[in-house]
C-alpha cells in the first residue's frame, strides 16, 4: 500500500518526501502555484460635472475593457465615494511667496462671502505663544525658515475645522510641500471639497520690500532679511510643486499680486463668485479607477489623458493620476481569499 502511495505522488509531479511535514509543505506550495510578480496600482481620477456624470458612467467601464487589453495591464476597479460632495464643508487653499498679499485678500473675502479664514501661520503662531512643548518645536522651525512638520500642521488645520463647523473655508498658505499635501490627504479622506487653489503671484522683490516695512511694526521674528530670504528660498523649492499639482487638475487661479490691493481684490472677486456659483449648482462626481498592473508596465496616464480628451473635449473631465507599488499583501485565511485577493 505505501509503495502504490508513493507512486501515485511521484504521478502528480511532487515526488517522495521524507517524513509527513515534508509533504505537507510540498503539497501546501503546489497549491499556492508560482511565486507572485511585483505588481503596481495606478490611481487615475476623474471629475466631472453632475449633467455629464451618466454618460462618463457608462463610457468608463468600456473605455476600461480595452485598454486592458494593453500588455501587463492585470485588472481595474472602479471607486465612488460613500458619501455626497454637496454634504461636504468646501475647502479653498490660498498660496502665494511670504508678503504675497494672501493675508490681505483672505480678510476682504470674509468681510464680503463669509468664509472662515484658517491661516496655518496664524494657527502655529497662536500655539507658539501657549508656552507649550509643541509651541517650543514650532518656533524653533519658524526661526530657522523652515516648514513646521506636517503632523502639527494639519493637526491644528483639522481642529479649527472640526470646531467651527462652517461650511466654507479659506486655508491660508498650506499645502507648503507635498509632505504638507500627503498629510492633509491621509487626514482629510474625501471629508472636505477642495474647490480650487487662490495663487498671488508675486517677484521677491516686491515680497521683501513688504515685509521689511511690516517688520518694523508686527513684532514677529521672522520679519528680518535674514529670515525672509530663507523662507523665500523654502517656498521656491516646495511649494511649486504643489501648484504643478494643483495645475495638472485645473484647479489653480492664478492672480497678479504686483498691484494696488483694491485691483488685485476685483480679480479675486471675479475667482470667488465663480465657486460660488459653482456650489449653488450640483456638486461635480468624482471616479477613481485603480489599475492593477505587472510591475514592468510603463506609465500610460499621458495616454489615458489623451484618450479622456478626444472623447470628451478640453475642459470637460479633470483628471489626475498617481502610481504605487505593492509593497505587501495581508490577505484573509482561505485559499479561496488569497486567489481572488491576489
């Protein structure tokens, strides 16, 4: 009897083993099959408008079936949030170089539409003067010209929101950096709608000749040139990045910050009353497709882009895309879980 058990493995192509165990681990391999590749998810958004959003409904999920057909391409997933954007506080980010006049532009915006204005400088300042731990940390950062880490940031950001219960907000001088956009991703998850991005664009020039003069009456330390120049050199080097961002998603507003206040405060009128009338109408619906792909694929977001663009015309859907790898799986017990996870 053992000799015809022996044979009928040998027959399955696992061959004879020394002692039980052994076989258990062979047979446990055999039904795990072959090692998996590294893999990659690609995140593609799009945002359209809610008269568009049936029709994009049902172009998508063809759209996708063919571009699967692209080699290493594994599978897609199509995602829509849980919970309606109109239901959403609306988030405006205001940027710009210190001494750009965002400070200036917030107040008349709240005099005039009522919105809460939440200056991430004001909020670390206020927690400066606490005389806490953290207060110490921050103005150690603010001395030295450098961004305060994200954790803290968003922490305040997320507190002052939370707390005033608004539904329209002004979110002065953050994102600095893509760590500051990471963290307020993470944090934030699809609970605010980002309507857009407020840049005053100004020449240091102009940004230092302001901020000396205000020097001699705020009494902040790091209204010296000194300060200045470093964090002129701080927003140079990361917070452009996060405007490119902003950009690829058609979200930035870009205004002349050069001249006469009153000038500079019509044009954001203009931007302004454009959201306005934006959150009057339907909210837009957001898709976001995961690709699941072989690691070897090579990025086609500019191809999906040009295709989204043919089909629907420019302006229509703002799209915006990012990759990861897969790094690990942590899959439930079964086999049956870990075939239809993988």
């Amino acid at each position: 009897m053992l000799r015809q058990a022996v044979r009928r493995v040998a027959a399955l192509g696992v061959g004879a083993c020394a002692g039980v165990g052994a076989c258990a681990g062979v047979h446990a391999q055999s039904l795990a099959g072959p090692p998996r590749a590294n893999k990659e998810i690609h995140e593609l958004e799009f945002r359209v408008s809610a008269a568009m959003a049936e029709k994009f409904d049902a172009w998508l999920p063809v759209y996708l079936k063919g571009l699967l057909e692209l080699p290493g391409l594994l599978g897609a997933k199509i995602l829509k949030p849980l919970k309606p954007a109109a239901t959403k506080p609306a988030v405006i980010f205001v940027l710009g170089g210190p001494g750009a006049g965002k400070g200036t532009q917030s107040e008349y915006i709240v005099n005039k539409y009522g919105y809460v204005h939440l200056s991430a400088g004001d909020l670390l300042r206020a927690e400066r003067k606490s005389g806490s731990a953290q207060g110490q940390l921050i103005d150690e950062y603010i001395a030295e010209g450098k961004i305060v880490p994200v954790e803290i940031t968003v922490k305040l950001l997320m507190n002052a929101i939370e707390a005033n219960g608004g539904k329209r907000f002004l979110v002065d001088g953050f994102p600095r950096n893509t760590n500051n956009l990471s963290g307020w991703q993470q944090v934030t998850g699809d609970r605010l709608r980002v309507m857009g991005v407020l840049f005053y664009d100004c020449p240091e020039e102009v940004m230092e000749a302001r901020l000396l003069e205000r020097g001699k009456t705020s009494g902040r330390t790091d209204d010296n040139l000194e300060s200045i120049r470093k964090r002129f050199r701080t927003y140079t080097n990361e917070t452009q990045p996060i405007l490119a961002y902003y950009e690829q998603q058609g979200l930035v507003h870009k205004i002349d910050g050069t001249r006469e206040v009153e000038e500079v405060w019509a044009e954001t009128q203009d931007v302004i009353n454009a959201f306005e009338q934006e959150l009057l109408e339907e909210p837009p619906v957001t898709f976001r497709v995961h690709l699941h792909a072989n690691e070897s694929l090579l990025p086609f977001s500019a191809r999906v882009a040009r295709d989204v663009l043919k089909e629907w015309g420019e302006g229509t859907v703002q799209m915006s895309a990012a990759s990861y790898s897969v790094s690990d799986s942590i899959k439930a017990f079964g086999l049956d879980a870990l075939r239809s996870f993988d």
